[in-house]
C-alpha cells in the first residue's frame, strides 16, 4: 500500500462514494488525466473493483488498486503516462460498457495497468 493511501486511510477511513466521484486523477507527473466518473462495485466481493475515468472523451475501467489517494490535495494517483492512458482500451459511455463481471477481460485491464487482479489477492 502507498504511504500516500495509507495515511488518507488513516486519517478518513472509510470515504463515501460521492467524495471520490468527479475527484481529478493525474499522474506522477501531476499531469490532469480526467475525472472519476463512477465506481463499480464488486457486491460479491464486497470491495469497489474498478474506478470508471473519463478522459479525452473516452471511457477507461481503471483497476481499483492501480489509484492512489494524493496526500495533500482533492486528487487520485494513477502512475501511467498519458499515452499510454491514450492507448488503453476504452469504452463509450453511452454504449459499450464492459462486462466488468468478466474475468477474462478484467484481467487483461489489470495487466495492463501492472496489477494483480483483485479476485487473485487476499481479502484485506
């Protein structure tokens, strides 16, 4: 876990949906990837599983272990460069949302972010 994450954790806890939603994302760089624009829940698991991003007019599921709360400021952490955040696989919006319940294609969107799939990993 980032020490970032860690102490947003320990300072908050448990934060609410809406808070997360519409919050900016950037990179290392502190470059503006997008926005938040929804969290998919994995009611199963009980845990969110993926982060939707908008950006550049496209539609990115974004691992949910892949972001970082930023340490000082209203943002979340995504360490990809943005071409390479240009070259993911996306989705429109309005209709061509993933089968996130799909562990085939899920696993492939982990890789590429350099993830282990959540399903893989010990419940925390």
């Amino acid at each position: 876990m980032a020490v970032a994450t860690r102490q947003v954790q320990e300072k908050y806890g448990i934060v609410s949906a809406s808070t997360i939603k519409g919050e900016d994302v950037v990179n290392r760089k502190d470059e503006k990837l997008g926005k938040i624009d929804e969290l998919m829940i994995d009611a199963k698991e009980g845990r969110v599983a993926y982060a939707v991003l908008s950006f550049s007019g496209k539609y990115f599921a974004i691992p949910w272990s892949a972001l970082e709360f930023a340490n000082t400021e209203k943002k979340l952490i995504l360490d990809v460069d943005k071409k390479k955040l240009e070259a993911a696989p996306g989705f429109d919006k309005k209709d061509t949302w993933p089968d996130f319940a799909d562990q085939t294609w899920g696993g492939q969107v982990h890789k590429y972010y350099g993830q282990k799939p959540y399903w893989e990993q010990q419940s925390r």
